[in-house]
C-alpha cells in the first residue's frame, strides 16, 4: 500500500519543537503561555486534578502503557509518608529518541507538567532521573529549573500560593535497567540499579526510600499539563476508546525520511507513517521487517497477516502497513506500541545479523540480579555471535527460541521479556533465512539475502 498524501501531524506535544524562532528560555516559554496552566491548576483541588487525568484515559509513554490515572490512584495516601514524584527521562531503549526532543528543545513544558502532577498528589519533591548521556540534556534542566525557581514555579510558594515543591536533577550512570522503575528507584537511593520484587515493592505504595512514589515518563508528564489545560473529558476525545492523546513515533533505519512524528493515536496506519510521512523504502528496496516500539517489542514482517475481533466484535484482517497506530491495534497483531521507536529494516538486512545486533545489547545490559536473564542472554548473545561468524548449526535455531522461551516470564523485572521477545518473535518469522545462511556458511559462499552487489 502506497499513501499518496501523507497523514496530518498532531502537534500537541511536540507544537514548539522545530518551531522557527522558537528558544529553550523561560521568557520565549512564558510568551507562547507557558505556565499558565500551573497557574490555574494550583488554585483547583488537588483530587479533582488527579480525576481529570483518570478521566483523560491517557495512558503512560513510557514502553508499558498503564494508564497514568489509574498509576495515580492506587498511590498510598493514607500512610502520612511523603509521596515523591519521578520523571523517568532515562530514555535508552534502542530506536527511541523522542524524549529527548522535548529535554533539548521545550525543556520547560516537562517542568510545568512535573510541578503540576506533584501538586495534584500533594508532593513536596519531585525528581528528574535523566540517562547519564544525556550530558547537555542535563545542563539545559538544570538553567531551566533555575529559571523557574526564579520566576516561582518550582520551590517556595510556587505561583504565590501556600504550595512548595522541590525539583532535583539525577544524572544515571548508562544502564539500560534503570529505565525499569523499580531499579531506576535503586539507583536514585544510591543503590546498585536492581530492579525489584513487585509485589510487594510496588512505587504506589514502597518507592523510593520505601514511601509512595509515582515514576512517569517524560512524555506522560507533558500530557498531564495538556489534560489539565483542556479537561480530561475533552482530550479524551483525541485519539480513540482506550488509549487517547496523541503518539510521538521516532523512525529510523531504511526509510527515505527518519525522523519523529506526533500523530493522534489510531488516526492513521504504518503504511500511512512509513509510505506517507517517511517517503516509503529507499530506492530500489522493499520493506522486510519492522520492530514497532523499541528494540524490545516484537518483531513484525512485512507480508504476514493479522486476522481476529476488534473488541466490538467487528473482524479484522490486516498486513503490517494496514495496522492502526494506536495500541489497542498493535497488540491484536502480537506486539506492542511500546515508546514508538520503530525501526525498519529492507530486504537488504541479513535478520541474523539484526538479531545478533539486538542480542549482544541485552546481554551486557543484562543487571545479573535473575539466573534465568543473566545466564540467558550471555547464551544468546554468544549463540547468534557464533552463528553469524561461520559457526552456526541448523540445530541451533530452534534453540534459540528453546533458551528464549526459558527466559521470559521468569524474572522479576520486563528485562527477561525484553531479551526473550525479540529471538521469540524473530525465529518463527525468519527461520528460512537463517537455514539458508548456514547453509551459505557451510558451502563457502557469502548470504545476500536481496541479491545486491556485495561490498
């Protein structure tokens, strides 16, 4: 399927981004009404607040897709602890680079949608944990909440009200596994980042330093300013039933245009985003496979079908390009919407390779906190490592699903899954092409999988 016009952006989060003229200071913010929403929202009821985003459906951004309502509501507020808030902004799922945009470019909408959730469940500090390479990122926070405690939207009586919250800045150190909540709460306590045991460790009620604690996304936090500004039965009417608002997709690999697109959740399909908005395939080259939403969701290739019941009963039968882009639709086909980094690849990519590309990242990110994770990735690593430098076997294809499948489900954090679901998703789909690579290897000859002059 070939869009000839490409779908409409939806601008809602990202409207300022890229924008001519647009800069990261607090005056160039507070022109285009930056701020005025934490200046209504701290005159409302904090619990009335908390019900426009339960309202809103909105859903969290971060890869798990709970809804942030929902997150709020189950938060202990009978204990008489402190409740912290947390911004995830350890962005480091392989293909996703949407986060970032809005650190780099809009760094004050992400401070007006932290201080606003942490007034609406009664805060008094907030943090922002924030990927250790995201040294710049880090730098433009840190003058933009100077520039905000300034001007009295972060710290003592925050718009001249009786409300005080603090904003403090963490900086990680590289792992992969600190993204999990639970283990990014370890390592803002100081701790080596082990994720851990839910339950009974859940943040709602024993977070960071065992008190309730809400960890959302950095996108999550820009929604809940925009629900806020427009009421959570209005912005609910983005998007579709069960998952509202808007999506910001980050493309990459082999399509004519990467980049990040921000689009109303269920308006268009991925043929739309990659043949419309993306230009299609490059030159020459047709589309082969597509991981939707990160480097851990489950992979999808082009060709195959999709057949089942919308939840209204109605049938559906779709190809990859006919999938809605909403995640109600991406999890009928078997995946996950995640973070929206997709990563396309063309009938020029060896999938072994790929496969051992993705298997070698969650090796060494592995925390080595679970026998089954840290022994399983190691192996799968070092399998698709030999398989790809001449040794491989037929028999050690179906392994690879056999030590996946050992893998997922038995751990205590989403890591073991995400180590398990690419090799489980990729072996049923490209088991021919592997076989024939080894049988390339045992003859001596080169795979080229599309026939295109070797290099």
């Amino acid at each position: 399927m070939i869009q000839k016009k490409p779908p409409e952006e939806f601008r809602l989060i990202y409207k300022h981004v890229d924008e001519e003229g647009y800069t990261i200071d607090i005056d160039c913010y507070r022109k285009h009404d930056g701020y005025k929403i934490l200046e209504k929202a701290i005159k409302e009821d904090p619990a009335d607040l908390r019900q426009e985003v339960l309202n809103s459906g909105v859903r969290g951004r971060g890869g798990a897709g709970f809804p942030t309502g929902m997150k709020w509501k189950f938060v202990d507020r009978k204990s008489g602890k402190p409740i912290y808030i947390v911004c995830n902004a350890d962005e480091s799922e392989p293909g996703t680079y949407k986060d970032r945009q809005i650190i780099y470019k809009d760094p004050h909408q992400l401070i007006e949608g932290i201080m606003i959730s942490s007034f609406a469940n009664n805060a008094a500090q907030a943090f922002i944990y924030i990927r250790g390479e995201f040294i710049n990122g880090a730098r433009i926070l840190q003058k933009a909440i100077d520039e905000a405690r300034e001007a009295g939207f972060v710290g003592k009586n925050i718009c001249g009200s009786e409300y005080s919250c603090e904003l403090s800045i963490c900086r990680g150190a590289g792992a992969y596994i600190c993204g999990e909540e639970t283990g990014l709460i370890e390592s803002l306590e100081g701790k080596r980042g082990y994720p851990r045991i839910k339950p009974p460790y859940f943040p709602a009620v024993l977070g960071l330093y065992q008190c309730p604690t809400i960890v959302n996304n950095v996108e999550t936090f820009c929604h809940v300013k925009h629900v806020i500004d427009r009421g959570g039965e209005e912005y609910a009417k983005i998007g579709i039933k069960g998952d509202s608002g808007t999506h910001i997709w980050g493309v990459s690999g082999h399509v004519q245009k990467p980049g990040y697109y921000e689009l109303e959740a269920g308006s268009c399909t991925f043929g739309d985003l990659l043949y419309g908005l993306c230009g299609g395939p490059l030159p020459g080259r047709k589309f082969k496979a597509l991981i939707p939403g990160g480097s851990s969701t489950k992979i999808l290739r082009f060709g195959e079908r999709f057949e089942g019941k919308l939840p209204d009963g109605t049938p559906f039968d779709w190809a990859v390009e006919d999938i809605p882009l909403d995640a109600n639709s991406i999890g009928l086909c078997g995946t996950f919407l995640g973070t929206g980094g997709s990563i396309v690849m063309d009938d020029s990519t060896d999938m072994l390779e790929a496969l051992a590309n993705l298997n070698a990242f969650y090796g060494h990110e592995s925390c080595g906190q679970c026998t089954p994770c840290r022994e399983g990735s190691l192996w799968l690593q070092k399998m698709t490592g030999r398989m790809c430098s001449g040794g491989a076997r037929e028999e050690d294809v179906p392994l690879l699903k056999d030590i996946a499948d050992q893998v997922a489900g038995r751990t205590i954090c989403a890591h073991g899954e995400a180590v398990a679901w690419p090799v489980q998703s990729a072996v049923p789909k490209f088991k021919d092409e592997y076989l024939e690579k080894i049988k390339n290897q045992a003859s001596g000859q080169r795979f080229n999988p599309a026939g295109y002059p070797l290099i």
